[in-house]
C-alpha cells in the first residue's frame, strides 16, 4: 500500500508527542492504518488457567510507580547499537528476533498465552502484538514482519521493533544514551550539542516535509543531523532528528538503518525522543515508528 508522510512538521511533531502511528512514504505500505487489528495478547511457560489467572489479576493491581531506570547497557550505549530499553529488559530495533524467540524468553515474565505461534505467516505477513508483564497494566507492543525466509509460522515472524503502550511503560522507556522517551533533562540546544559531542555532523533536512524517505537516502545521511526550529506559532517548538546504520546484519541479512527524533515544545516541560523511520531490509519498506 502507499503512504503520505504528515507534511506539515508541526503535526509531526505532535503526533510523536502523542505517540500514534502515521504514515509513510509513497514506496512503503500503510501499516500503522493497519493498527486497529492489532492482536492483544496475554502465558507462562506453563499456562494458568482462566481462573488461576483471573485471581492473579484482581490481587495484583497494576503500581503506578514500577521501579525502574535506565541501566549502565543502555547509558553506554551508542545510538547506532539499536538498543532500547522499556521498563528493565533491553530490546533490538531492526529485526533481530522473532517471535518465537521472544516467547521462549520471556513468557515467565510477559503474558504470551495467546500467541499462537503455529499460525501461518506468509511474505504478506504483519501484525502488532501486544503483551502485558503479568499482574501488571505494563504494556509493550511487538512490530512484526514476516519470516526471513519469507513464509512460516508466527513463531519465524521477525520483530523489527518494540514499542511501549503508553501510560507506565511510556515513562519507563530508554533509548542509547540513557535518553527517556519523556526526557525532561534535554532541550533542543542541549541534543544538539550532544549529537556533536557524539560524532554527528549537522547538515540539511533530507526529507523536507517529511516526502520522499528511502533507504538509499538514509543511507546517504547516516553520522548527519539535522535541526529545525519554528518560534512563530501558537506552540513553538524545535526538532531534531539524526540517522545511523546498526553493524551487523539482521535476521533478513541486511544492516538496518534507523533515525531518531527529538521534538521540544519548548514549554520547560514537553520534549520527547524516539526512534523514527526503520529500513530494516524486507524489501523496500521503511516503517515509521511512533
């Protein structure tokens, strides 16, 4: 399917702001339309029952303040790794796992009893899955592309990222860096100057309006960041947004290519950071994260 970028940046920034899914470029597909048919799910290496389960949800409610920071993985960390960490696990943007294996890890932990991992999953394949850390609201959100061989089951489905649902997991989020989702601790001047201390060499925006994202021009930009400011509307705002390329190659045998956005409304308190667009190497798509 085609997509249209937001071309308005100021709506982009917003929409990043509320983390909802939007579109793309004209060459990928519209996936993020495709949210609405998410599956939603919820297992232990040994599943509970209706009722074992039931009891475990109504006796545990879900703490508004779960304890978790950023770990010294994430904080040293460089952006080009991939990495994020959401609540106290650490994942891999761009394809490095699938869903079988992140059953097997973590299905004492996420509630993964209705993932039916012998379901067949062709080259056409995608779905959102979304799991919940048991007796919580904790929520995370698997991306999923079909299997690198091309067709399988859903266990041979490839994770190309993870996301958080919002409310807690949102606040608990960490990208490289050690950099929150919600990062109150950086203005706009201060992730500019930490994209230079990092190596990045600022140039001009490569996707004006948003139009025209590929890999080839991903590429092209990797080590570069751009920056933009609009002081003249009723919300100013300024962003940031950089490109870099993972060195190693994923479950489709390609090294992705990621860019991650900064968006501050300049208010003192709203700014946020994110990963943005993801060439993760299933043909020619590029999937807008948010």
């Amino acid at each position: 399917m085609n997509i249209q970028k937001i071309t308005s940046m100021a709506a982009a920034l917003c929409i990043c702001a509320a983390m909802a899914g939007c579109g793309n470029t004209e060459s990928s597909r519209d996936k993020s339309a495709e949210k609405n048919t998410k599956t939603t799910i919820a297992s232990d290496d040994a599943p509970m029952t209706e009722a074992e389960y039931a009891e475990t949800d109504e006796s545990t409610e879900a703490p508004e303040d779960m304890e978790f920071a950023p770990t010294d993985e994430i904080i040293n960390a460089d952006l080009a790794s991939g990495y994020i960490q959401i609540g106290d696990d650490i994942f891999r943007e761009g394809g490095y796992m699938t869903v079988g294996e992140f059953v097997e890890k973590y299905s004492n932990k996420y509630d993964c009893s209705k993932i039916s991992l012998s379901e067949e999953a062709d080259e056409d394949f995608f779905r959102f899955i979304e799991v919940t850390q048991y007796g919580t609201d904790f929520t995370i959100e698997l991306v999923c592309e079909p299997p690198a061989a091309g067709s399988g089951t859903l266990a041979d489905a490839v994770i190309i990222c993870f996301g958080h649902e919002g409310g807690i997991a949102s606040e608990k989020t960490w990208l490289p860096g050690g950099i929150g989702y919600h990062c109150t601790d950086r203005d706009y001047e201060g992730m500019a100057a930490y994209m230079q201390e990092k190596g990045f060499t600022e140039t001009e925006d490569p996707f004006p309006n948003g139009r025209d994202v590929s890999s080839e021009k991903m590429q092209e930009y990797v080590g570069t960041f751009n920056k933009y400011q609009d002081l003249e509307i009723s919300t100013p705002y300024g962003s940031i947004t950089c490109f870099v390329q993972i060195d190693e190659e994923n479950l489709y045998g390609v090294k992705p290519l990621m860019s991650y956005s900064f968006a501050d409304f300049m208010d003192g308190d709203t700014v946020y950071f994110n990963p943005k667009d993801i060439y993760y190497g299933n043909d020619s798509d590029i999937y807008f994260w948010s």
